[in-house]
C-alpha cells in the first residue's frame, strides 16, 4: 500500500529533527576544538533554526460546500474516530481558519471579529493583538469538546446591505456574488474574520501548518489571503465536486487566485471530490470509472493542467473508511492515492529543497572550519622549520631569533591600520544596503501608493502606481546588487594584498544574490493585480478596503526585505568572522613562537622536546581535519535520503 501522507510527514519530520540534533553536536565538537568563529556560529545556529522552524503550509481552497473541510478530516484527523472540522451539509467553514501548533501558546481556538474589517489593520497586524481575538480553550484529548468548540468557525451573523458592504461581502456590480436577502432586508454574513487553531497534533507539532479557506466571496475579500497566505503556501490542493465538474465560480477561483506565471505547476493539486455520488447500482464499476476519467479529463482541460495533476476521490468514504478501518471502502475512495501524491509530492520536493539549503550552509562552513585548521597546520611547519634551524646554535643565534620574531610581531601589529581602513568601507557600504532595505525606505515607498490607493472615487491610476512602485522597489534590489558587488570587490582585492603580505588563506564567500527577491516582488506584484481591474472597482473605491490592501502588501514586503537583509547580514558576518579568525590564529602563533623560544633558551633539551611537541600537534590537527571531513560529509550525504540519518552512528569525538 503507498505510504500516507501522515507517514510521509513524520519521516520528514524525524529527518528534520535528526538533522538538527548533528547540526547542534557539530557545534560542540566545533567548540570543544576552538573552530567555532562568530560566522560559523551564526551559519550553524540559522541551519537549524530552519530545521526546526521550517513549516509546511497545505491550503485547501475551493468555493463553498465541495468539501474542503470533510477532506482536511481525512486526511488529517481520522485518528479520532470522529469528525473534528464541522462538515454537515451547506455553508460549514465561514472564515479562513489555520490550524497549526506553537509551544508557547497553550491548545485553543482563536477568533478575530469580522468588525475588524472597518478597521485599518492588517491581518499580520491583529495576529500581534493577542487580546483581541475571542479565545476558547480546547481539549485535545476530548474529541467531542474538540468538534464542538470547532463548530464556531462556521458561525454567521445578519447584517444590513450597508453593513455587509462595509465589511466585504456585498457588491452591486456583482449582485450574483451577493449573499441572498431575507424577507427583513437582512443578509448573512461570516460571524468571525480569520481562526487560529492550537492543538498538539503530531503532524502540527512537526511544522504542518493546514489552512482551509471559504469561498470566492470570502477571498476576495480578504486580501492577505491572496497576497501572502495562498501564495506561500507549499501546497495547494483546488476542490471541485465530481458530479459538477468545473463551475464558473471554481473556474474565477483558478483563475484569479490560483494559477499565476510564476506558480509551481507541482505545488497545485486538483481533487475532484464527492466520487461516491457518481456510484450507481446500475452502472457497472467499469462504466463508473470511464465516467471518473471523463471528468479528470474535462478538467483538465479546462484548467489547463495534466491530467495526473486531477485526482478523483471521496474524502467522505475515505473517513469512514478509516474510522471503520474498511479497507476495501478505503481504495474505493481512492484517498490512498491523493495521501501518495501530497506525500512523495509535495513532502519529498520539501524535504529536497530544504535538504539542498542544508548541503550548501554545510559546503562553506566545512570550507571556513578548513582555513582555520590550515592555518594552524601551516603555523606549525614554520614553527618547525625555525627550530630546525636552531639546532646546533648557539645561544646568540636563538636570541636573534627571538628579536625577530618580537619584530615581527611589531609589524604586524602595525599593519592593524590597513585592516581598519578595510572594515571601514566595508561598514560604510553595509550601511547603505540597510538603508536601502530598511523599514524606513519601504515605508516611504508605500506611502506614495497608499496616497493614490486611498483618493476618492475610481482610482483610474493605480496601475500604473503599482507599477511604478513595484519598478523602484526593483531598482532598490539592483542597486543593491550592485552594492554588494562593490563591497565583494574590495574584500576581494584586500584579502589579495593580506594573504600576500602576512600569508593568509583569506577567501570571502560568495555575495548574495538579490535575483530570488526580484522573482518575489513579480510574484507579489502579479497576485496584486487581481484587485485593480474593472472587477474590483467597487471594493478599491472603499478606503477601508484599499487601506487593508495597501497594508497586506506592506507586510509581505517587509518579509522580503527582511530575508533579503538577513542574506547580507550573514555574507557580512561570514567575510568580517574569516578575517578576525585568521588575525587571532596569527597572533597566537606569535605567542607560541616566543614561549617556545624562550623555554628553548631555558633549558638545554627545550629545543628537542619542542620539536616533539609540534610533530603531535600536527598530528593531532591532521585527525582535526580528517573528522571534520568525515562529520561535514556525513551532512552533506544526508541529504540524499530522509533514512540516512538513522542509517549510520558517526561518533562525534
């Protein structure tokens, strides 16, 4: 049988957790044998901070009643022997709701008030407002407390026209959109704006994040959602419903939320669901599947995808079926096959992506970890060589040695001025990065557009100031390229002239590359223009609207700057890190050189037994180097598969 989704992300997990423990081994042994610098230490503590943290988002997005919340039940929660997500018959989920795990906060479900729309805080804004959202403690070990307390999401509340308006949910251009008006002038409306929910699953506590939207309307309305939680998401799973195929509403979802130049095709699943319905007691299972393989194939091409990206199934029959641990009812419901899709797919790209972050963070420090030891190698034989030419000598010859030696140190204490200066512009160059990514400079820029966004009536310029925006926030990124090409220049011309005047093995690592967070800002930028065509001119024309877009965008902005700051931050760290660490191995080579000296003039054997002494450190740093490649190797290897981990015991000494 293919092995499920929930065994694909506990494997993940452990990979996740094993990698992050060797990570954290190699760090002691690292500063056990004093090869711990400030930039491997920064390199080796963000390798597994993003072990742990690394979070998997599975959204599930589809119009209203195609069973959203019945397949997250499946797949996630059967264990239960219950439904846990409301799934009855019409409208369930109101709101997005995400359902995820934090150590820190204890198991509860956490409910904004959809008043909040009049307001002009973001989502990412109210998240830091723990105080305002309604907070209901759950009971993990209580599934019927569990389900209960779930119930809530799909909570409502009647409204005026004016006031569904205000908050989103009425357009008079789009009256077929609009939610039905009842005999009072009254419509519904979703009671809260946006769950969270904090349970102790095994699958939430190893970083899987689940978010479960509501329909075209609610999406809409929420632009957040569009501009930063669907589009992160690492998996996409569309629904439709078998017996009706591609409906217009389903096909303005694809379209306008979903499918983008830059989305990965393998990171969008579409799960035609409700299969069970199509069962027929007078049609043959034959005549049935034919029936299946028409729709997968309508839709197909429809939507313009594979078709093996289009699986058919019954989420319904499927959680029945592992409740009642029917297996037969399990394959007939073809779940087994939408679990193997999401967990060699989705998981194993993951797993391959972050494994291939982990490989290359673990290739340069291996590399910096190398030049220290070199160093001290290269230390020794000069140490050695000096000796060796002392022997023999007199006791005027060994104090000449030292004199030189002591003048050497002079001078190269001297030449500190010249270090200076690098670090300097080095400092002075940096600081011009951070202004240009800073929050001050970003702040500015969406000023400008919140000003445009905001004036009254049709915003007939938006497009081009979003455009214009988007554009100078590109020219900041290249300029910070340009930079950061500037300042690996300098480091590499004075690393140049130290390694050839004091003999170091300086060597700056690779500058970032901003190209990624220009990719970013065409993706922001295209999931964006959604809401400035002819169809969102009502919902641009309220300011409280436009306002919350303006602030979605900011917040998803700032990510990207962030991250991209935080590249620079550490290729800077990693240059200054190299170069403290070589002038601190130099000057404790001069001690060294000294001590040796003077205990040579002590004593008669001094020079002899110094000599020993240097052949066993040599030794000594040769099994330094050899268990640095055996740990760093190790590593690098694991990456290759999700068991190696467990396969082999390297010890660490």
């Amino acid at each position: 049988m293919a092995t499920s989704f929930n065994d694909q992300f506990d494997q993940h997990g452990t990979w996740r957790r094993e990698f992050a423990l060797r990570l954290k081994l190699l760090a002691e042994w690292l500063k056990d044998h004093e090869l711990l610098d400030a930039g491997v230490e920064e390199r080796l503590l963000r390798l597994e901070t993003q072990l742990r943290s690394d979070k998997v988002m599975v959204a599930f997005v589809a119009e209203f009643s195609r069973g959203k919340s019945e397949m997250i039940n499946a797949l996630f929660f059967a264990g239960y022997g219950r439904r846990i997500m409301p799934a009855s018959a019409g409208r369930t989920t109101m709101c997005p709701t995400e359902m995820g795990y934090d150590a820190e906060v204890p198991p509860c479900l956490r409910l904004l008030p959809i008043e909040t729309r009049l307001q002009p805080q973001a989502l990412m804004e109210w998240r830091m407002a723990p105080e305002k959202w309604t907070r209901i403690d759950l009971d993990v070990n209580n599934p019927q407390q569990l389900a209960k307390a779930l119930e809530k999401v799909a909570e409502t509340i009647r409204a005026t026209q004016e006031e569904a308006r205000a908050l989103g949910f009425w357009n008079a251009q789009a009256p077929e959109d609009n939610p039905v008006v009842d005999a009072q002038g009254m419509v519904e409306v979703p009671r809260w704006r946006h769950a969270l929910i904090n349970i102790a699953h095994p699958l939430l506590k190893q970083g899987l994040v689940i978010l479960d939207t509501p329909g075209l309307n609610a999406i809409g309305a929420e632009p957040e959602l569009t501009v930063s939680l669907i589009p992160q998401a690492h998996a996409v799973v569309f629904m439709l419903g078998a017996d009706t195929g591609v409906t217009k509403s389903d096909l303005a979802i694809w379209r306008e939320h979903l499918i983008t130049e830059s989305t990965d095709p393998e990171a969008r699943l579409v799960v035609l669901n409700k299969i069970d319905t199509l069962w027929d007691a007078l049609s043959t299972p034959a005549q049935i599947q034919t029936q299946i393989d028409r729709q997968r194939t309508s839709t197909a091409d429809i939507l313009g995808i594979p078709k093996e990206r289009v699986i058919a199934v019954s989420a319904q029959k499927g959680l029945v079926a592992k409740v009642t641990e029917d297996d037969a009812l399990l394959r007939q419901s073809c779940l087994p096959v939408l679990e193997d899709v999401l967990g060699h797919g989705m998981m194993g790209k993951r797993q391959q992506i972050l494994a291939s972050a982990m490989k290359g963070g673990i290739t340069d420090l291996r590399a910096e970890t190398g030049r220290v030891i070199n160093i001290r190698k290269r230390d020794l034989t000069e140490q050695m060589m000096e000796l060796q030419s002392l022997q023999g000598k007199n006791a005027n010859v060994i104090k000449h040695m030292r004199n030189r030696i002591s003048q050497e140190q002079a001078e190269f204490d001297q030449g500190g001025a010249k270090i200076h200066a690098v670090r300097s512009v080095h400092l002075r160059l940096l600081r011009e990065v951070f202004n240009i990514l800073g929050a001050a400079m970003l702040k500015k820029e969406m000023a400008g557009l919140g000003d445009t966004l905001l004036q009254k009536g049709l915003k007939l310029g938006v497009k081009r100031a979003y455009s214009e925006t988007f554009d100078r926030l590109r020219a900041n990124l290249q300029r910070v390229q340009a930079l950061c090409a500037e300042i690996q220049t300098m480091l590499e011309a004075s690393f140049t002239a130290l390694n050839a005047e004091y003999g170091f093995s300086l060597q700056p690592p690779a500058q970032p590359d901003m190209a990624r967070f220009t990719v970013d800002l065409d993706t922001i930028e295209r999931n964006h223009l959604q809401y400035l065509g002819l169809g969102n001119a009502f919902r641009l024309a309220q300011p409280e609207f436009a306002d919350r877009l303006v602030r979605a965008l900011s917040t998803r902005l700032r990510t990207v700057h962030e991250t991209a700051l935080a590249d620079v931050e550490l290729w800077s760290k990693a240059s200054a890190a190299q170069l403290d660490a070589q002038l601190r191995e130099r000057r404790r080579n001069f001690v060294r050189r000294i001590e040796a000296i003077d205990r040579i003039s002590q004593a008669a054997g001094g020079l002899e037994d110094r000599i020993g002494e240097i052949n066993l450190q040599s030794n000594a740093l040769n099994v330094l180097d050899d268990k640095l490649m055996e740990l760093t190797s190790y590593l690098v290897a694991a990456h290759q598969s999700s068991t190696a981990l467990t396969e082999v015991d390297v010890e660490l000494v």
